[in-house]
C-alpha cells in the first residue's frame, strides 16, 4: 500500500476530505495515493494539502511520512 494512503488512513480522514478542505483536485489525490507512487515522488502541493486538511505543519505531515515509510 502507498505510504501516503497509509497515512491518510492512519489519521482517519479521506481522500475527498482532504480535497474539499484543502482545495487540491481529487484526481491529484488520487494519483499521489497510487501503490507505485513512492513517497519520494510526492509533491509539495500535496504534501500542503495533507497539512492543511490535519491542521499540521507541511514539515510536520513530511516527517511523519518518513517515520511510516521506514517502519
């Protein structure tokens, strides 16, 4: 499973959520949430996006996204 889908449903919100708070379109959620997309092919405006809609820090979402990916 994708290491940002993890994390999505980790912190229980959805990819639809993420889009109406955050303004990013669902299709680019949809893609940055791919099995083969790895965490290093995630976007800045993604990774905001995902902050924005947890009320985190884009710093905060990147680092939490690593610690996932290396466990």
């Amino acid at each position: 499973m994708n290491v940002l889908q993890k994390y999505l449903d980790q912190n229980r919100i959805s990819k639809y959520k993420v889009s109406k708070i955050s303004g990013i379109s669902p299709m680019t959620l949809s893609h940055a949430t791919e099995d083969n997309k790895p965490l290093s092919g995630q976007t800045v405006k993604v990774i905001s996006a995902v902050a924005k809609a947890l009320d985190k820090s884009p710093g905060q979402v990147l680092d939490d996204l690593f610690k996932l990916e290396n466990n």
